[in-house]
C-alpha cells in the first residue's frame, strides 16, 4: 500500500507542494486561533460564535478567507478579555484582536437602527443572536457556527439555501434593499462567485429597487463590481448586472454593445455584447483587474464608431479603438479606478487592433511592441478576441515565436550611446538628440549596430 509521504511529494514538485504546504499550515492556524478567542470568550461566560462568510465557505467545502466572530459580550467586555485590541469600531459594536499574527473581528450582536438614507444605520443596538442573524443580509449568509462542536446555529434557513444554491434576502427583500442599496450590489456578487441562482422575490426587489444604488458611494459600487469582474463566472455576473438594472446606473455605455451588429464574416458569434462576454468567459485562471477591465471595454469605441461600407458591404468601426481607449479612460476615472489601472487598461484598449499588424511589423517595431509593461495581459486579451470570434491564431502564434526567437538577449538592450556623448560629438541639444537616439536604438534592435564605434560612425554618415 502506497502512503503520503509529505518529503516525497515535496521532491516531486517542490515549489508547488511549498506553497500549498504553507498555505494549509496557515489556514489551519488562523483557524486554531479564531478557535481560541471564541473559548476565550466562551470560558468568561459569553457566547461566541464564527459568523458570515466563514461558516458558508466551510459548509461549501471552500477555505474562508477569514474567520469572524459574533458574541454576546458587550465591546467593554470584549475589551477587558483583549485589552491590546483596537477599539476604533467599538461604537457599531466591533473589536478588532490581532491574535497570533492575524486580525480578527469580534461584533457584539447588534440589531442595526433605522436606516435613513439606504447607506448606513443611524445607530446599532446590542441583541440576541437571533436578532443578529436577521439584521444579515442573505440567508447564506446569516449562519453562526459553535466553535468546539461545529455544530450550525440557523435562524435564518441559510442550510436550506445553501443546499438549493439561492441567495436569497433575509426578511422583506424590499425592505432589505431600502434600508442598505449596496446589498443589491452584494447580491450578484455572491450569486457570481458561488454560482448561485437569485431567489424569485429576491430577484425582483433588486430589479425594483436598482436605482437607488446611485444613494452609494462609487467607491464601494466599484469595489463589488471589480470583485464580480475578478470572479471566474464574471460572464454571468454582468448578464445580472445588466438584467436587473444596475449597470444602468454605474456603467451605461455597456448596454450600448446590446445590438450592436458586427460584420458577420469576422464575428459569427454576434453583437459586440456576445463578443465581449464570451471573451469575459475565456479568460483562464487567475487574472488581473486591469486585464478584465480591457477586455470589458475594449470594444467600448464601436457603438459610436460604427459605419456601413455599401462599396465593400461590410459594417466598419473605424477608429474605435482610440475612441474606445478615451472613453474607457472617462468610465474608469468616473469609477474611482487607480491611475495605474486606468493607465494600463486604456493601453490595452487603445493597442488591441495592431496585433493585426505585427506580422508585418520590422524586428525593431516587434520587440518594441513585446517589450510594453502591459504586453502580456494584452496577448491574453488577444487571444480570448480571436478565440470568441474567428479563431485566427497566427498573430499570436507569430509572437510567441517571436517571444522564443529573442529569449536569449534583452529585447532592449542598453543603449549604445547616450546624449552626452552626442554632445562630445558636437552636436547642440535639442529635439534632434531624441530622433538620433531612437534612430540608432532602431538600428540597434535590427541587429544592424552592434558597437558604441559603429553607432558613432552611422550618426556621423546620417546626421
Ligand atoms: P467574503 O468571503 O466575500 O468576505 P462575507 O460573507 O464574509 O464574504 P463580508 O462583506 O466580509 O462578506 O461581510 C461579513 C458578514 O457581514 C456577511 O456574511 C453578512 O452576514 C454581514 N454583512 C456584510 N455586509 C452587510 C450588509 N451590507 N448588510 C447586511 N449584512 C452584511
Ligand atoms: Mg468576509
């Protein structure tokens, strides 16, 4: 009989086996010690339970990420058991304990006060853990756990739920949604990443009350929306964000790619709306924000820019890619994204249609074009462009060749000369120095110069 031993599976693959090695070593930690603090709790008379998030995932057999804890002690309490914790959110009845390294939070059960502008309670009241419960947003995610016996405390049928797959309200969806309109957000967010169908009653009290999502702060509309994006089912959550009304009033200019006919011998698959999402479904494995964002928007310029050509009888969009890259620049800036990531995307947005050229393309506009910061994400959304659409392959391929042709030196070498020594050479500063620069950095990535002396030789024949 063969037994796991953990140094030959190691052997065999070792980074691999490190990192899920640590990662389990980790998990089973922070566990160990939310463990802790809960018969901390527990021992001083209070109850404790894990909260959230953290009993879903386990009852879905995913690692939580982390692990809350709900209690019946009062935040003095709590306080008095932890006296280094960090009281900054004892006012809505949260402690926050570092514990063995990692942080955790610790609500007294609370019931939330009235709300009055579908943002935030005016004030939160100590409760029983019933009341906490139902004070939660969705069933699945009203669950308490005991944290000796594991045993799920439920008032709130999120078993149920979870076993049917259903996000669905805790109480009266409308009222629900009323009382905190990013709950409407929150709902196709967990309906995306557990791959969860929405409740019917649930479903139409987010259709009825989308609009007041416009009563949230864009920071947190953005926060969710990216975590939608980053989930792998990120197709069907911007179908729900479409289909319940949402995207309507954080990101309209999507539902302008609804209908937008393309020329069918190059897009079978249909409208720029189909296109998009389908690329949204190919992309493979961990991605980043910036790349679902450009593959989102990269096609955001063709509504405006779409023409017929009765001559060619073909629909054109010309242009829009530029027109695309400005326009994701508007949205993504209205959205609060970082200058970074709207500095990559619309990179990305605005280069996507010269992958048609690279063919074509001279040794030094090639490596040139490999050697952008955003190349790799961009071969990626070029390849999930071809493979939604008409399967063309040879530019990438042609690339990847490339990618191999050029691996044994830096595909920008250091420069052969430098402004200084243009200066030696007598020559005045001035936007001259760029162009000469350039021309022999060109020369250089043909493969035609080799030698500071041979540079310095061409710029005294050219210049
Ligand atoms: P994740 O694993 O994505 O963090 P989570 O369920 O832990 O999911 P959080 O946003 O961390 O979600 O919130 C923790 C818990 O607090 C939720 O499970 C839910 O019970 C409650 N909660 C969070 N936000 C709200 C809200 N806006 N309205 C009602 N309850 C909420
Ligand atoms: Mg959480």
């Amino acid at each position: 009989m063969q037994t796991f031993n953990l140094d030959n599976a190691r052997k065999q693959s070792p980074n691999v086996q490190n990192a899920h090695f640590l990662k389990d070593t980790l998990m089973n930690q922070l566990l160990q010690s939310a463990k802790d603090i809960s018969r901390i709790l527990n021992d001083a008379g209070h109850t404790c339970y894990f909260a959230g998030g953290c009993v879903r995932d386990q009852l879905l057999k995913i690692e939580p990420k982390d692990y809350d804890l709900a209690t019946s002690a009062t935040p003095q309490q709590v306080l008095k058991l932890f006296p280094k914790a960090d009281s900054i959110g004892a006012h809505f009845g949260v402690i926050l304990v570092k514990y063995a390294g990692a942080a955790f939070e610790i609500a007294t059960f609370r019931t939330d006060g009235s709300y009055t502008d579908s943002r935030r309670p005016e004030s939160v009241t100590f409760a029983t853990a019933e009341e906490d419960a139902s004070r939660r947003d969705f069933t699945v995610n009203g669950l308490f756990q005991k944290s000796d016996t594991g045993e799920i405390i439920d008032f709130v049928n999120g078993k149920i739920d979870i076993e049917k797959k259903l996000i669905r309200a805790i109480g009266n969806p409308n009222e629900r949604f009323t009382e905190d309109a990013l709950r409407l957000m929150r709902a196709i967010r967990f309906a995306t990443k557990l791959n969860f169908d929405i409740e019917e009653k649930t479903w139409e009290a987010i259709k009825t009350n989308a609009p007041l999502i416009k009563n949230i702060a864009t920071e947190r509309i953005q926060a969710e929306f990216s975590l939608i994006l980053l989930s792998p089912r990120r197709a069907r959550g911007l179908d729900l964000l479409v289909k319940s009304g949402l995207i309507q009033h954080f990101l309209p200019e999507i539902l302008d790619l609804i209908g937008c006919e393309q020329p069918p011998q190059f897009h079978p698959e249909g409208d720029v709306y189909i296109h998009t999402s389908m690329m949204l479904d190919m992309l493979e494995g961990e991605v980043t924000l910036e790349l679902v964002l450009a593959v989102l928007l990269h096609d955001i310029g063709k509504p405006a820019t779409y023409s017929y050509d009765p001559d060619e009888d073909r629909i054109r969009f010309s242009g829009h890619d530029s027109l695309g890259a400005e326009m994701a620049e508007t949205i993504l800036k209205r959205l609060k994204y970082s200058n970074k990531t709207i500095d990559e995307v619309c990179a990305m947005v605005a280069n996507h249609m010269n992958f048609m050229n690279v063919r074509f393309m001279k040794k030094s506009k090639v490596k040139r074009f490999m050697s952008r910061p955003t190349y790799e994400l961009e071969m990626e959304l070029h390849r999930v462009d071809c493979g939604s659409s008409n399967g063309i392959t040879e530019n990438y391929d042609f690339l990847r060749a490339k990618e191999e042709e050029f691996a044994s030196e830096p595909l920008i070498p250091a420069p052969l000369i430098s402004g200084k020594d243009l200066i030696g050479l007598g020559y005045r500063p001035g936007p001259q120095f760029k162009e000469i620069l350039q021309a022999i950095q060109t020369e250089q990535l043909e493969g035609k110069l080799t030698e500071s002396s041979q540079a310095i030789a061409w710029i005294k024949e050219n210049y």
